[in-house]
C-alpha cells in the first residue's frame, strides 16, 4: 500500500490562507501523553500500515522517552528518541515533558492542520507553574483568530476523583469560554488496556460535567460523538524495533490491530472536528482578561471597604466626643486617608 506522505514531506501546505486552518489545542493533565498523541500522528500520516512504518524512518517530531522491562531479564532499559531540546524536557527530575507552547502543522487534503501542543495541568512544580501554563496557553493561541478543536486529553483508568484530577478538569473549563462547549472534545489515551473504552473515568468526568453545568450554566457534551478512544503504544513499539529491540509475535499482532484501531479513529477525530463551528479565541481571551481585572481588583476593594468600615467607626466615636464637648465639632470629622 502507497505511503501517505514521504518522511521529508510532513510540512504544511505553502501560501495557505490562515482563515482555513484547521487548529486544534490540546489539554490534559501532565502525563496523558500529549506529545505521543502528536508522534503517532505523525506516523500514521506517513504510513498506511504498522509493518510499513517498522521499514520506515521513524517520525519523532517532538522528543520522547519510555522505560522498557527486558521479558527474559526484566533489565530495564530507557528508550529514547529525538533529540532534547529547549522546548521539551523528558529525563530530569520527573518533570513535565511539554516546557512550552509549540504548533506542528501537517497537510490534510489541501488544508492545514495545525496541532498545539501545550504543557500539562497539574505541574509537578506547583500551583504557581500551572499559573504560568496557563498564561502561557492563552497568550500563545492569541496569535490565532480561532480553535476547531479543543481536545481535552484523558487515561481511562481513574479509579477516583481524586484532587488532581479535579483540579485539572476544573482549571481546564474554568479559562475555556461557554461558547467553547461545541468545540470540547475528549480523546482518551491508553485505551487498548480498557479495551477501547472511556473506563472508570467516564463516570468521574460526567460527575465533574454535571457540576460544572450547576455551578456555571454551561453544558459540556460527553458523548461518543465528540469522545475518541485511542492508543499510541504502536509509535512505541516502533521506537523499540528502531532500537534493536524485537517482540515476539503474539505482541506485535496486538500492536497491528492498535494501530489498526487507532488510525481509524484519528480519522474520525478530523472528521470530527472540521464539522465543529469555529471558535473565536477573543472570546476566550476576554474571559480570562476579565477574570485577571476582577483578581486585581480585589485586594483594592477589600482595602476600601476596610477604609469604609474605620471611617464609619471615627466618625461615631467624633459625634459621641461632640455631644459630650460641642467644641470639638469645630475641629472637623476626622477620617482615615487612602495610601497610594
């Protein structure tokens, strides 16, 4: 079968009008593999099957590494492919892999699809790192007039709700606009342990969506419409062949139908999200300029009030001292001055 795309020919259609770009931002916590999401893609536009890919050049378009166990000496070793760079940071500290924003842009038919890769939620640097994330998401995709997809990345094994989990989900639709909800997709990772199925999590996340619909009015469909099960451990069993490392072949039937599987519904996926109205990323951008001015605002007005509060206060204990000595009106209501 004829391969899709040369390796050397994986770049976006020249002299495209932006206006027709099909741009997708994907979200999810640190860890859901994000970064393999795109490196799977990569191959499967290169290669119609998984046997082609294994004689292929691998496409590694964003550094990675995984640890393998070794079957007969359970040695483990770290498969590693691409190179490290300032943008990705995959061995130190158990620190998050994406360090920045970045787009990959691949041709589809005679658009573009343009693919945003964006650092995880749920840093393992804090609180104050997932505030900078985030600041920095929003002022990248600011470049861009509007999103077809948001894809909100997802493992379906979560036993339970845990805080993290909850974190991530609200922190990832509390800087999405209302308008945002027809263009939320969830792709779950990993499927092919839950056999190509939502798992333990779809109950966790409907709880989450149905909260957030009482809390905020904003309904956020979790449908299999707009919900992708897929799996990329076939880009890792390419990165193993490609380092000498050889499966028997119970394994490698397992990772033909994954990738089989997984084709097919990155398919779906685009067809999907080309039918999503577009996104205006102003609105989205307004939102969270407004709930920045409220933030910034708040420390003022509680010092007001507080002010407010003092004054009240002088101005009863003033009356009381000039109903006992009426000489003191003559002095004026004290008060309380705001320090600039």
């Amino acid at each position: 079968m004829a391969r899709r795309n040369q390796p050397s020919m994986i770049k976006g259609n020249q002299h495209n009008d932006p206006s027709t770009d099909i741009n997708v931002l994907l979200l999810g916590q640190t860890g859901v593999g994000k970064s393999t999401f795109i490196n799977g893609l990569a191959n499967y536009l290169c290669n119609d099957t998984l046997e082609e890919a294994c004689n292929d050049k691998i496409q590694s378009v964003i550094p990675s590494a995984f640890s393998f166990t070794d079957d007969d000496t359970f040695e483990q070793k770290t498969i590693e492919i691409g190179q490290k760079n300032e943008h990705e940071d995959f061995n130190e500290d158990g620190r998050s892999c994406t360090q920045q924003c970045r787009s990959f842009v691949f041709p589809v038919g005679d658009k573009n699809l343009r693919i945003i890769d964006a650092p995880g939620i749920g840093d393992t640097r804090g609180l104050e790192q997932d505030t900078k994330n985030f600041h920095e998401i929003l002022t990248y995709i600011s470049q861009y007039e509007h999103l077809n997809g948001i894809c909100i990345l997802l493992k379906p094994n979560e036993e339970r709700l845990t805080i993290l989990f909850r974190f991530c989900i609200n922190e990832l639709l509390r800087h999405l606009h209302k308008s945002a909800s027809e263009n939320i997709i969830f792709v779950f990772t990993n499927a092919r342990a839950t056999f190509f199925k939502p798992g333990a999590t779809s109950k966790i996340l409907r709880a989450l969506l149905d909260q957030h619909k009482k809390e905020h009015d904003v309904d956020v469909s979790f449908s299999r419409e707009n919900t992708f099960l897929l799996d990329n451990e076939p880009f890792r069993y390419l990165a193993l062949r490609k380092n000498g490392v050889r499966l028997n072949n119970d394994q490698t039937l397992s990772y033909q139908k994954s990738w089989d599987h997984t084709v097919k519904e990155y398919s779906n996926l685009i067809n999907h999200i080309v039918t999503r109205p577009l996104h205006a990323v102003s609105n989205t951008l307004s939102l969270n300029e407004a709930e920045q001015l409220v933030r910034k605002l708040t420390r003022p007005i509680a010092e007001i009030a507080k002010l407010i509060q003092e004054n009240i206060q002088l101005a009863k204990q003033h009356k009381e001292n000039v109903l006992k000595n009426p000489q003191l009106a003559n002095q004026g209501l004290p008060q309380n001055e705001a320090k600039i």
